[in-house]
RNA sequence: GGGCCCGUAGCUCAACUGGUUAGAGCAGUCCGCUCAUAACGGAUUGGUUGGGGGUUCAAGUCCCUCCGGGCCUACCA
C-alpha cells in the first residue's frame, strides 16, 4: 500500500465554474483519487476555493454583498455542485481559512528568516473614486500604439502589444470609468525566486517523467531574459491574508494583504488542516501528509491542473517551500491539462456560451459528463466539446456497450433462470480466453491511471466493457440453453461476473452506475480491485441472488441534443 | 516581437528513445445474431501523416523553411 496525496488546482471563488474549469483538474483529479483508493492506497484528496484577490473584491461589490459573505456562498454553492460531480474530496477547504491565514504569514516568516524577503517601493496605479489600488489589467485607456480605446493596462488586445498603464492615453478606472487614476508610490514584499532558481531549476531537471507541457512552461521561466524573476507577494487590497511575519506584525506593511498566488497553493497544505479540525484528527494526522521529517517521505504527491497554473506549482509554490527551509512535501508528479473548448470557440462566462457546472447537472446526471469530459480529457492539445461527439460519445459508450451488457445479461438470467446467479457447468476454453483478455484490458487501465492519462484509461476500460458483449455474442448462452441447460448457465454466471467486476473498476468514471450495480448485485460499495481477472469471473458464486437493475444509461435523442445546442450558444452569434 | 505546443482516415485521437504493409473508436458499407436500451458481434471502405526541401540504410517521428491553429509572455486568477 503507498500513500498518495492529490490535489486538484483551487477553482476562484468568483462564480460557478464551466466544464472547461471542470475537466482541467477537479474531475481527473477526482478519477485518479478514486482509482488509488479502488487499489487499496491510502489518499489524501484535497482541493479548496482560491477566494482572495481582486476579482473577488469586486464580484462582491457587484453582488452588494460583503466580500466575506459573498466567498461564503459562492463556496457553498461551489461545494454543492462538486456533490452533484461525485467529486470525492476529502477534504474541500477554504483559502480563507484560519489555517491558511496562519500558515501563510508562517511561510512568509520563515521566508524572512532565511533572508529571501525584501522591501521594494514602487508605483502603482491608484484609483481615486474606487479608494484603491488596481492592477494594471484594471486600468482602461486608449492604446498609444493603434489607438484602440479600450486597451488594458497591460495589453491591448487589438494589437496585442504589451502595455505599462502609464503608456495608456485617458486611463481610467476599468471598474468605476473614473478617469482619476495615478501612479502611487507604494511599499511591497518581494520573494526572491532568483536566489532559488538553480535549486528550482535541477529539482525541475530530475522531473523527466512530467509532461512535455509542464517542464516546458517551467524552464522558459526559468531561462527567459534574465532568468527567474523575483516576485511581489503582497497587495494593497482589503480582503486576503494580513501581512504577517509569523505571529508577529510586520512594520511597514499594515493595511496589506498576501498576494492571492502566494496564498493560495499553501491551503493545500492547510485545507489538509482544515480536514483534520474537520474529522477530530490530531496535528500529527496531517502533518504526515505534508512533512517529510514527520511521515511524509514516503508519499506520493500529486498536482493536478489547467496549464495557466504550471508557473506558480513548478516554480512559485517550490520556491515558498525550498526557501522556507522547512521540511515541507514537494511535488512528485504534476499533471498539467490544456483548455477544453465549446463548439470550436472559448467557454465565456460574460456571453453565457458554453456549459457551466449547474447547468450541466440540470440537463444530464454526473456520469454522462464525467465519462465523456474525461474520456476526452484536454491532455495533448486543446480538446473541442461538441454536442454532436457528446451524444454520440455518451450513447454509444455508456448506453450501448455498457448498459446494454447489463441489460442484456441480467434480464436473460431472470427469463430462464431466475434472479440468482445459476450454478452447473465448468468454465472451458472461451472463458480462458475471456480471463486472459480482462487481464490484459485491467493492466492496460491500470497503467494508464498511474500515469494520470484519462483518454487511454477509458479506452482500455471501454474495451473490457466490449470484451463482455463480445464473450456473450461468442457464447450465445440464448442458443446453447436449448440443448445444454448447464453450459448455459455457466456462461450466464461468467456474464453476471463480468458485469459485477465493472461495478468495481468503472467507479471512477461513472460512480453512480456503479451504486447502481453494486446494489442490484448486493455488493460493497467500497469493493477493492480484484487480485486478477480469474478470481473476478468466479467472485459471484452460484445461488447468489441479485436483482435487474433499471437501465443503467438512457439516450440523448436528436432533439435533446438540438434544444441544448440552442439553449448554450450563448447570446453572441460565434 | 520572443518562447512553447499542435497540424495523422469524414470526425475524435494513437503510434517508447527514427525501424516490418501508419493503428483504434465513431460515422459509412456488407454479413451474422435475436438475450438486450432497433442494442450486440464479424468483416470492410477510407490516409502520398498541412506544403516544400534536407539528413539517414530507414522519418509521422530529426533538421530547415513556408502555411494554418492554439497557448504563454510574470500586476487577472
């Protein structure tokens, strides 16, 4: 048994979440979990809202609401759609969390310590009639280049030329349009990422098993102009972590927060806290999650993503912890995944295109999402979700191979032999073969979900689905009932097994068919992976009685698929 | 501007460090079966691997170049 630790990258607070966001990290973060677990592993599955920042601030004030209690919704609401998903976490936290706050202002302290902190002071755009401070992609104003009037702080997405909001013509405010905006001299801490960049840099080239993706984005960090920069990790904002050097102040930078991605990837470590105040666990119980001079040295940790977050876990994050000089857990394997996008265009929040979580579980149950986003998963290139792929995906794979096996198989059973697996007969030559081809398809899986790869996992479990239609469609028990009774039977009892070994092996792409499976053949829920594909065709014993499940997967038909495409187009045309 | 990734059958994707006639699923066509959600099984059509050039005994795989798509570029997160 190893002990594996997941996390899946934090989901902003700002408002639900699309599939995009989904499949780039919290499902195939929530399938491999469940796949380690399914193998008898001890998991650590940890995930949170990323609350603080800007955006936040500011979707409050549109709310109308307290910031506090507008991230207090929104997780809950974001907590109650991951249900729906069946997403196992063990623990969701919060980045607001006590124990993020002090855990935070810990690191920095520590950070302090070993002397890679310092002072820098430096203009920054402030807003007048918004009372604060603005990021530069928060400052509008007319680019000096092409003259678009509607360029950002830090770019013009017209001519796509990097922009410094003192460049901007008429800057104003991106939230209020006040045209009272300045530079402000203010005061920030910085981390010093370039003392640590040979450390990042070697620990980076021992990861020859990440993906190309990742190690790619990490060293054009690492390597480009000067190298890797120094960071800012504080803001002049209200919400967020109070600027602290452990337990004690910090002079001069009162009324600051930490920056949201000097926080953020730290409540992993503390929502792993958060679980143990949550479950009446010790200090000790997380820690050995976490450090490696308290239990941890032997865990195996995972980092699950969408690829706009590769530069703050291979390089920020480690930075926080190389430098903090403590014993703390670094990655092992990071698995970085590309966008999905919606009917060949992006996933827009602001033109209501594309599919969000709510309404995904509005139209569809949770399997038929999760079996095609992750057998589609974004891992080599951008992956395009298309109404017509998703039906034709989701009723030919989950309706047709799988839960027509099912049907078919258990209703034969009940018409000839009742609702008890039949016993006579002795297994002969096809059902070697049978055994043989499960093996293979079970280790062809397995591997696949140890390298994290989603596509060729559920390939290979679709193919032990097509190995059961295929074994009955050989077999032809319908046939052989006529004139022997007994070597029917057998085949009917192979068939019944077959279908109970995909209760257990499928849970972590479709758990609720595999409830569903798992009751009408009386079995645990939490059954483990079977010791081989032999033992798993012989699991069911004579006499054991189940019942016929309702049809697993239903269609979607031509007009579903028509209205939804309609309905999720979004109110721009393209 | 700089960097990275991708471009393989109608569609979605495979093909370890270059190595037999480039594979699979879907769609299409034909045949079979009738237990089942008109489901299943078998067979089969289909690609000069974006264009061009080069290296090599051998290239989808390496190099150059052009075309097309995407991402990142550090104060959005």
């Amino acid at each position: 048994m190893q002990r594996i630790l997941i996390t899946s990258a934090l989901p902003y607070i700002n408002g639900v979440k699309h599939l995009g966001n989904l499949v780039g990290s919290m499902l195939p973060s929530d399938a491999y979990a469940r796949f380690m677990r399914l193998r008898g592993h001890e998991v650590m599955f940890i995930c949170a809202t990323d609350e603080h920042g800007t955006p936040a601030e500011i979707a409050a004030a549109n709310a109308g609401e307290p910031v506090a209690e507008y991230c207090a919704r929104l997780a809950k609401v974001q907590n109650e759609l991951h249900d729906g998903f069946r997403l196992s976490f063990d623990h969701f936290g919060r980045s607001s969390s006590e124990r993020n706050h002090r855990l935070t202002q810990h690191f920095a302290g520590a950070l302090a310590d070993e002397g890679y902190i310092y002072e820098v002071t430096e203009d920054q755009m402030w807003s007048e009639t918004d009372g604060r401070f603005l990021p530069d992609r928060y400052i509008e104003g007319t680019c000096p280049n092409c003259g678009y009037d509607r360029a950002r702080g830090d770019q013009c997405e017209n001519c796509t030329k990097q922009l410094d909001p003192t460049d901007l013509i008429d800057p104003r405010s991106a939230i209020s349009g006040s045209t009272e905006v300045f530079a402000r001299e203010t005061k920030h801490l910085y981390l010093k990422q370039s003392a640590l960049r040979d450390e990042i840099r070697s620990w980076i080239g021992t990861k020859t098993d990440w993906p190309i993706l990742v190690t790619s984005i990490a060293r054009k960090w690492l390597d480009d102009g000067d190298g890797l920069r120094d960071r800012g990790i504080t803001r002049d904002l209200d919400w967020g972590i109070a600027v602290k050097r452990g337990d004690a102040d910090w002079p001069g930078m009162e009324g600051k927060v930490f920056y949201v991605w000097f926080d953020a990837p730290i409540e992993y470590i503390a929502a792993t806290a958060e679980w143990a105040d949550a479950n009446g666990k010790s200090e000790a119980d997380w820690r050995r999650w976490w450090r490696t001079d308290e239990g941890a040295e032997d865990v195996r940790y995972v980092q699950i993503m969408g690829k706009d977050n590769v530069p703050f876990h291979t390089l920020s994050f480690p930075a926080t912890i190389m430098g903090s000089g403590e014993p703390w857990k670094l990655v092992d394997y990071l698995k970085g995944f590309n966008w999905l996008t919606y009917e060949g265009g992006k996933f827009s929040t602001s033109q209501g295109r594309g599919i969000f979580m709510d309404q995904a579980l509005e139209i569809l149950p949770p399997d038929y999402w999760r079996w095609w986003l992750l057998s589609n998963a974004p891992e080599s290139a951008d992956s395009d979700f298309t109404w017509e792929v998703f039906q034709g995906g989701v009723n030919k794979d989950l309706a047709d191979v799988l839960g027509n096996f099912v049907s078919r198989v258990t209703k034969f059973c009940r018409s000839k032999f009742g609702e008890v697996v039949p016993e006579g007969g002795a297994p002969g030559e096809a059902e070697a073969a049978l055994a043989v081809e499960v093996q293979a398809r079970l280790d062809g899986y397995a591997s696949a979900m140890e390298a994290v790869e989603m596509r060729k996992a559920t390939a290979e479990l679709r193919a032990l689905w097509v190995a059961g239609n295929e074994y009955l469609q050989h077999a032809e028990p319908w046939a052989v009932f006529k004139t022997d009774p007994e070597r029917a039977a057998m085949i009917v009892r192979t068939a019944l097994n077959l279908a109970a070994l995909y209760a257990t092996v499928s849970r972590p792409f479709v758990p609720d068919a595999c409830d569903t499976l798992a009751e009408a053949f009386g079995l645990a829920p939490d059954a483990r992976w079977p010791e081989s594909a032999e033992a798993a065709l012989g699991a069911l014993a004579a006499g054991h009685a189940f019942t016929v499940p309702e049809n697993l997967f239903r269609k979607i038909t031509d007009e579903e698929r028509e209205e939804w495409a309609a309905r999720f187009a979004g109110e721009a045309e393209g």
